[in-house]
C-alpha cells in the first residue's frame, strides 16, 4: 500500500476528521496506522485512531458536533462509555470506516499535541505526532505491529532523539510496570 492507496480509501473520513479538528481547535492528531504508515511505511489498517485533548464535560458537545462531520457513534451509550474508558467510539456513515478517538488527559499526550506538525496529504490538511512521539506512543501500545511501526519510523529517519523516546518510554515501563516497553524498545532502535 502507497500514500496514494492510502489516501483512496480513507480519503472522506480523513477530509471529516481534518475539519472537525480545525473546529476543535486544532487539539488533535492522527495517530496509529494512517500516522505510522505516513511517517514509516505504508500498511494496511481498518481504522483511523485520533488523539484528541478533551476534559470530560466536552465529551457530549465533541461528539455532537462530530455529527456535522458525518462521524456518528458506533455503539449505544458512547458518552458513558467514553467517560470511563477515555476512548470515543466512532464511525465515517458514508464510508463504515471506525475512527477511534484517544481522550489526551495525561500532560505527555497534551505534549504530543502541541509538538505535532502539519502534514498535507493531497491537499488535506492533518495533524501528526513528531516521529518520537509517534514511536513512544507505539513503545506504549507494544503489539507487535507497533513495534513493526516503531522499525519503520526508525528507518525513515536516521536522526531521531533516542534519549527523549528512551526517558519518556522508561517512564512509563515503570509507571505501568512493564519493563518489556523499554527493552523491546532498545532491541529495535
């Protein structure tokens, strides 16, 4: 899969997201597979996943104003369950197409917004992690597709800041208790 395929099958999705971002205030970036396959190599994916900061009395007006995107719920009780598990769960109605919407509350996803950059991908405007943000949040996630990402990423570019992903990934292996986080990280990069 190219940018171009990419681009095909996700384009009106994407269009809806890079908008209803905009009028978010620009408090959001792709993420995961469209994100590691425009900053690594292209993949497949069957999603879209956004990151998006959002205190939880904006979660009811967030999703409402989706609507207006053509980006609707895709189960009962959305809201309540975004709440608890600080995940907004959507869908593209003219395509199907899930987009999953991370709730960014910790200070490292607020740093992660505001460190994005803006990538045009065939005239639409999106918002995407710097590299080592995107290979952390991949570190964290710790699949082994992420971690195919993260070889990915790291090949396309040479000259990451190792010993920022290396600090941050380190903290959150101990916060979460899982010390694999840094050293399948170190295996790869």
């Amino acid at each position: 899969m190219n940018h171009k395929n990419l681009l095909n099958q996700f384009f009106k999705p994407i269009k809806s997201i890079s908008e209803l971002i905009k009028v978010s205030n620009n408090k959001g970036i792709i993420i995961g597979g469209i994100a590691a396959s425009l900053l690594g190599k292209p993949r497949f994916t069957a999603d879209i996943d956004i990151l998006i900061l959002l205190q939880k009395d904006e979660i009811t007006s967030f999703v409402k104003q989706a609507e207006l995107y053509g980006i609707i719920p895709r189960i009962t009780d959305s809201i309540e369950f975004a709440i608890k598990n600080k995940v907004i769960l959507l869908k593209h109605k003219e395509t199907g197409i899930n987009i999953d919407i991370a709730i960014g509350l910790l200070p490292f996803e607020q740093e992660v917004v505001n460190r994005s950059k803006m990538f045009d991908l065939m005239g639409i405007k999106i918002s995407l992690p710097q590299p080592e943000d995107l290979i952390i949040l991949k570190a964290i996630a710790h699949r082994p597709i992420d971690l195919e990402d993260i070889r990915m990423i790291v090949k396309t570019y040479p000259k990451l800041d190792l010993k920022r992903i290396k600090h941050i990934v380190r903290e959150f292996a101990s916060v979460l208790e899982m010390p694999e986080l840094l050293t399948d990280l170190k295996k790869i990069i």
